[in-house]
C-alpha cells in the first residue's frame, strides 16, 4: 500500500481526490492508496444521498459563507475544517472475503481503525452504529464507503481539535440517528479524539503497512472531476 498526504486549498479538488484515486484503481493501478487531508476552511459535506436543507442550517452556512458540498459516498452529513483529519483506503475488492461485501467491509476496515489507535489511548475505542468509532459512548469518527465492480473507497473523519459549537451551528440533528445516540445534540454527542494529527497518521500508516509513497497524483482526474460534478450545483443540491 503506498499512503498520499495531500490537502488541497479548495473542498471541490479535495472530494474529487478521493473519487480520482478509486478511479485510477479501478483502471488497474498497480498499489492500494491510504490518503490524509484537511480542509483548512470550514465546509459541510453530504452524504451521496442526504437531503440538503434538512441536514445542514442552509441560513447560517450562507451568513458564514461555508459552502455545502455532496461526496460520492454514503453516510452522514459532516463539517469539514481545520481540526478535521481525513483519511481515505482505496482497496480491491477480492472474489470472497471481508471486503467482498459492504456489510463485511464494514466490520473488516473499522476493526482496522480501532485496533490501529487503541494503543495510543487509555480508554476503550468502540465501534458503534456499525460505522462510528467512540469513546466513552461519544462520537470522534464517522466513515463511509463507496462501491465500484473492483474497487472500493471507504473513508472518514477523526474529530482532533476541531470547534464542536461551530458544528452544532452548521449541522441540524440528523435524521437518521444510531440507538446509542439517544437525540443528544452535537454538543453533547461528539468528543474530540485526544491524539496529534501526526500520531493518528503514523498509527494507520503502520496498521495499513503503507511504506511508501505516492508520487503519481492523478490530477487530470481530479480537476476533471471537480469541474464536471464536484463544483456543479445539480450535483451538490441534487437532493
């Protein structure tokens, strides 16, 4: 597996990256990729199928100007923004196996992420509502996934240092919420994981075995993907 740490300026390029790299491993290139980015400004990403204005406070995303953003995969609705690490597996998916379904991608990539940072904590990592990683019954990471015939992206966010009050600004409740939730807000919900950025990468480096690497960026992808759908309003207000 090689790993890219890339972050670009814009939320549009940084989406359409993710899309890019399940691409070009689609197509046949030749290494598993494990990417990490951060927005270095606030914006709300969608989930493919999320309805815009009952996830996200449309009103004051737009007194803010923090744009509103739909990914390729499914999942809840997030804010993106400095103190919001992002990581990224682009994996095949083999003939049989965990990863040859999406339910057993699911319990095979999270098992990954929790066994990867329980050393580096003191206190249990959980895996709740089947894509959550918590810790004493608090939210600091939810994941996603996108399917193509050979090929997968599953990816998430870890909640570092992040303004949690500014989440509770930018998001309304989600309409689909895990059991253990029990309606408590955003506030009340997430917790910040108490890890460096740094120590979060080196740990999924070594739990991935991503040794080297990646020095061909497919940019032609990315900026094709960014102006045919990830910049266009049909594509981010479609719902």
């Amino acid at each position: 597996m090689q790993w890219l740490d890339l972050s670009f300026p814009d939320p549009a390029w940084n989406l359409a990256c993710d899309e890019a790299l399940l691409e070009i491993l689609e197509e046949g290139y030749p290494n598993e990729i494990l990417r990490f980015w951060e927005s270095p400004s606030p914006f709300v990403v969608l989930g493919y199928s999320n309805q815009i204005s009952t996830e996200a406070n449309i009103s004051y995303c737009q007194s803010r100007q923090i744009p509103i953003l739909r990914r390729c995969s499914g999942g809840g609705t997030v804010l993106q923004g400095l103190g919001c690490l992002n990581y990224s597996v682009i994996l095949r998916i083999p003939e049989d196996g965990p990863l040859s379904s999406a339910r057993g991608t699911n319990r095979f990539v999270m098992s990954r992420l929790r066994d990867a940072l329980q050393p580096w904590l003191p206190d249990p990592v959980e895996i709740q509502g089947y894509t959550d990683l918590t810790l004493g019954n608090r939210k600091f990471s939810g994941n996603s996934q996108r399917r193509k015939r050979k090929s997968l992206l599953f990816h998430g966010t870890f909640l570092l240092d992040m303004d949690i009050r500014l989440i509770h600004q930018a998001l309304h409740l989600p309409n689909i919420k895990p059991d253990y939730r029990q309606n408590r807000s955003h506030s009340e919900f997430l917790i910040h994981l108490p890890l460096p950025a740094a120590q979060v990468k080196k740990a999924l480096k070594s739990h991935w075995v991503a040794l080297n690497p990646m020095n061909q960026v497919p940019m032609a992808k990315i900026e094709d993907l960014v102006a045919q759908k990830y910049s266009q309003s049909r594509w981010n207000e479609k719902f």
